[in-house]
C-alpha cells in the first residue's frame, strides 16, 4: 500500500508551492546531510512545511505557529482527531452537494455556516469542520476578517467542490507526528530553536497598492511597523547563528523608486524570483511577477 504524502489541506492566497524550488535553492547544504530544526512562525497554508517534512528524512523536529487561532485550531484537531473530523466533513460536503442545482438554497446553507463560525461557540471540532468547509466553498480560498475577527468571505462559484479529502487529511495527521503547532506572536518561536535551525518566514505581504491588500488575515494589521519588528527579529537570529528565508512582496516591481526591503534588509542577501498572482477581481490583473526571497545564508 502506497502511503500518501501529505500536502496542504486549505487553498490558501499566497501558498508557497510555487515558490518551493526558489526556496529550495536558497537552503544552506548543511540542511540536507545534518539534524536540523525547521521552523515556520507564520504557517498559514503550510506548503513549505509539508515539502520539509515530505523531503528531508535529517528533520529532527518541525515547529509551526501562526496567530490565526482558527487555522492553528484546525492543525491541532487534524493532528490530534482526523476520524471525527472527516466524519464532520463528510456531513457538510454530502449536505452542501445536495444543493448543487439550486443556487439559492446553498447560498442560504453557505452564509448559514460562516454566520455558525463567526460565532466562536462550537466545539473544537465543529470549529475546525467550518473552517475547512468556508475555505473549499468561498471566493477563491481567500482568507480574510474584518475588525471584529469575523470571517467576511462571500461564497464561491463552485458547484460541487471536495470538502471533506479523507485521504490527504488522514495523511497531514500522520506528518504532523512531528510537529509542535503552537498560536501566539511569532517571535516567541525562538524558545525552540536548537543548534542547527533553519526558520522560514512567509509573513502577511506588504501590499503593492492601496487596493491590494489581502493583510486583513487577522484582525491586527501586519503594517510597515510590523514588517521592521520582522527585519529586527531576523537580525536577532542572525546574531545568534540560526539560518533564515524570507518572503514577501517586490515592491520595487510595482515603483522603481520603492527601496523599502532594499534598504530595510540591506545587511542581506535579496533575490527577485518569479511568481504568479492568481487572486483578483480583475482576471487581467493575475499573472506573472516577481517576489523577494531575503536570507541570511548562502547556499554554500
């Protein structure tokens, strides 16, 4: 019997897969022979995680965290609980491809469900249930909450879309074995860091306009002053001889004269990589451009 690897369970704006063989190449070597410690203090998606834990048999241990509670809620029940949550997703998927021919009616059961969700009242499991269910059905797998840390995406277009993937949900349980998934500010993480640590930092993009912006993932904006505390953190670790990547926006792309990560992250190594927005409105709007990908370490 094939054993299934895992791979993210949540469409995600802004998932990593398609920058993994930037990201691959930019790894010191150390990280393919020695024991290391990977750890992904904004994990959202986990694209980057899952490839780690899929691909690198020298992993000591992963530690993840994200200060999304309803994501991390969902890694913990997944982790801890897959049977019954595949029993709760079955049951949605079943009720909501029931509706498939009749658009009113799974309007109606979709905003029941996310109205259910924004109430925070559920059971962890039913919690984490809504969360992947609002994620398969929405716009776009788009995540986003206004200031009152209520979920506001409308519904999507799809007409019977996988909920409940069993297989793969099954396998991100058995991944997540190796796992510490923790909630909170991101730089408590480095309590974790061990002699050979690599972190991976794929935080809230600063957006490339005024209309772009997509950092309403958690009621807290991720503002310019958050993107500075992210550099001086990095600078600590730097200090302290522990491996880095970060990703973001290329500003630079949109405004020539916008030197923002070229002189905040001046002390280190930038590289432009190619990527491709799949999420806007305006369908001409997606398409191909470039991203940063900032570390501390060259590949030797």
């Amino acid at each position: 019997m094939t054993v299934k690897i895992a791979k993210p369970f949540l469409k995600w704006a802004g998932g990593k897969t398609q920058l993994i063989n930037d990201i691959e190449k930019t790894i010191p070597s150390k990280f393919l022979k020695d024991k290391f410690i990977f750890i992904e203090p904004f994990v959202g998606s986990g694209a980057v995680l899952f490839w780690v834990l899929n691909n690198f048999s020298n992993l000591q241990k992963a530690v993840i965290n994200d200060i999304n509670k309803d994501l991390i809620n969902t890694y913990k029940v997944i982790a801890s609980k897959p049977q019954e949550l595949i029993t709760k997703l079955e049951l949605l998927e079943n009720e909501f491809h029931a509706l498939a021919d009749n658009d009113e009616d799974k309007k109606e059961y979709y905003y029941k469900k996310r109205e259910l969700f924004n109430t925070r009242k559920e059971q962890k499991i039913d919690q984490a249930s809504l969360f992947i269910f609002l994620n398969r059905t929405c716009f776009n797998g788009l995540y986003r909450v206004n200031r009152k840390n209520e979920y506001n995406v409308p519904m999507g277009s799809y007409k019977r879309p996988t909920i409940c993937d069993k297989e793969n949900i099954l396998a991100v349980s058995n991944a997540l074995k190796k796992v510490e998934i923790l909630c909170g500010d991101y730089e408590e993480t480095i309590k974790y860091a061990g002699p050979n640590t690599l972190f991976y930092f794929d935080p809230p993009y600063k957006p490339l306009s005024e209309t772009s912006s997509f950092n309403s993932y958690a009621k807290e904006d991720f503002n310019d002053e958050e993107q500075i505390r992210l550099r001086d953190f990095c600078k600590k670790l730097d200090s302290l001889n522990y491996s880095w990547i970060v990703s973001n926006s290329d500003v630079k792309g949109k405004d020539i004269d916008n030197n923002f990560f070229d002189d905040l992250y001046s002390d280190f190594i930038i590289q432009r990589v190619d990527a491709r927005r799949s999420i806007n409105a305006n369908p001409e709007k997606r398409g191909s451009l470039k991203e940063l990908l900032i570390t501390n370490q060259l590949n030797d």
